[in-house]
C-alpha cells in the first residue's frame, strides 16, 4: 500500500534564532519513500543536515526575525500489514546485552526509573521475562494514564504521569519506557507519523505520534501503550533515550509555534 503524509510548521521569532528540527523520515524507513520527501521554507533560509548519534537526521538552521514557515510532503510504501508482537522472544540478561544497547536501560530527563524501581519490581517481577512481562507493561500502561490534550505539559516526567494518571502519547511512552528499563528491557522512544489506518478515524487533529521499541530476541520491536494494539503504517522520524533526544524542534531563543498541521493517510 502507499501512504501520503507531512507537515506544515510556522515559527514565530522575534530575533535570529538558531533551531534544531527532526523533520525528516529516518534513514530505515526513507528507502521505502516513492521518490524525495520534499521540504519547503518560506522564507528560503539555508539549512543543513547531519545524522546524529541515534541515527536521526538532523536539520540545522537560523530562523529570521517574523514567521517561519516549513512544508514536507512525501509519498511512502508500505506492506499494510498489522505489527507482528514479539510473543515468544527472549528477554537478553543484561549481560549479553550488545553494548550500545546498555544506554537504554538507564534512566534519562523524562524516564525517572530511580523514583518508580522498586514500584517496577513489585509490580511485574511476578511476571515471566520476555514479551509476557513486556505485555504486563503495556497494559498497566495503557490502563493507568487517561488521554487528554488540554492537559499536555512539556516537563511531565513518567513518574509525574504515572502519579496523575493523565497525559498524551509521548507520557504513555515515558512510563512504559521506564518501567521496562527497570525490568532490565531496553527500551527507546520513537516518534513519527501514525494515520488512521485500518481502525476507527479520529475526529481529533491529526499530530505526531510518539511510541517505544523493546529490545527482545536480538531485535527492537515497536510498542505502543496508549492505543495497546499492533498498527499499520508506522514512519518513524526520530528515536532516542527519551523526547529529549527525538524533539521535533528545539529552539535555542524564542520561538512561538504559530501553525501546526500533520497530514498521513492511505492513498486510495
């Protein structure tokens, strides 16, 4: 199947100001786009790309004084298939992790795993290691945080959405992140693209979407606790500990989001 997406972005800024933007498919899902993604700014300032240490595609630019606008559309191939859960995969003791997987078993800015171990411990050690603990998480997950807009915050942490129960896509990531880390499952954020593909469409504004990956069996497996069942037609954009490293757009200075659109659907 194909699926068409993008964006459209403005920035407000009331002096030159450097930004870091994660608007680009990642390098693993860009080989199924049908042709470039195509990125437009109005007005036309120079940027550059650069490739992380988590393998995220970087864009690096001064936006000017005024509005900044930026455009993306692309078309991409996918096999239309539900995600196949990772049931029966073996759950690595930390010892024969590889080592760059290691970084995701600590705590990081949003994954608070020192305030919620022992709380971990106690409530999934009972739990068989591999996919039915991962399965425990979810649920628990998924079940404990209420979904609300109105009530985002950037500086909610896991253990704040785990203590107030509510929360948007990004938290229902940071609390099952965290409380894989402390079963000893790494565990990464993901954001990107999630359409309404093959269930119910949602009247809310389309938006980003943001998800985790289990290390399990020797390969990451996408996880999703605030929907809690497989999807079709995830594009990843970004992975890292936490938001912190996947942030769609950093700005070092003031830089008021004045428009936000996010566009993914199938093509018929």
């Amino acid at each position: 199947m194909f699926i068409k997406g993008g964006f459209n972005l403005a920035f407000d800024c009331n002096d030159y100001t450097p930004m870091l933007l994660m608007v680009h498919i990642r390098p693993e899902r860009a080989v199924d786009l049908v042709g470039q993604e195509s990125l437009t700014l109005l007005p036309q300032v120079p940027y550059a790309t650069y490739t992380d240490s988590f393998g995220n595609v970087c864009t690096r630019l001064i936006a000017p004084p005024g509005r900044l606008s930026l455009w993306n559309r692309f078309e991409i191939t996918d096999s239309g298939s539900p995600e196949r859960l990772p049931i029966g995969a073996y759950q690595h003791p930390v010892a024969e992790l590889p080592n760059e997987v290691l970084i995701y078993l600590l705590g990081s800015r949003y994954c608070d795993t020192q305030k919620l171990a022992a709380f971990a411990w106690a409530q999934f050690a009972h739990y068989a290691e591999g996919w039915p603990r991962v399965e425990a998480i979810l649920q628990y997950t998924h079940d404990r945080i209420q979904f609300s807009y109105p009530n985002a915050r950037a500086d909610r942490t896991a253990w704040d959405a785990h203590y107030e129960g509510i929360g948007v896509c990004r938290d229902y990531a940071h609390l099952a992140i965290t409380l894989c880390r402390c079963m000893n499952i790494p565990a990464r954020y993901c954001t990107g693209y999630l359409g309404d593909i093959g269930v119910p469409k949602d009247p809310a504004p389309m938006d980003f979407s943001a998800w985790f990956e289990v290390y399990l069996g020797g390969n990451w497996h996408p996880m999703d606790a605030r929907h809690n069942v497989p999807r079709i037609g995830r594009i990843v954009m970004a992975k890292g500990r936490d938001a912190t490293d996947a942030a769609i757009s950093t700005a070092f200075g003031y830089a008021n989001l004045s428009e936000f659109t996010v566009i993914t659907e199938e093509v018929i």
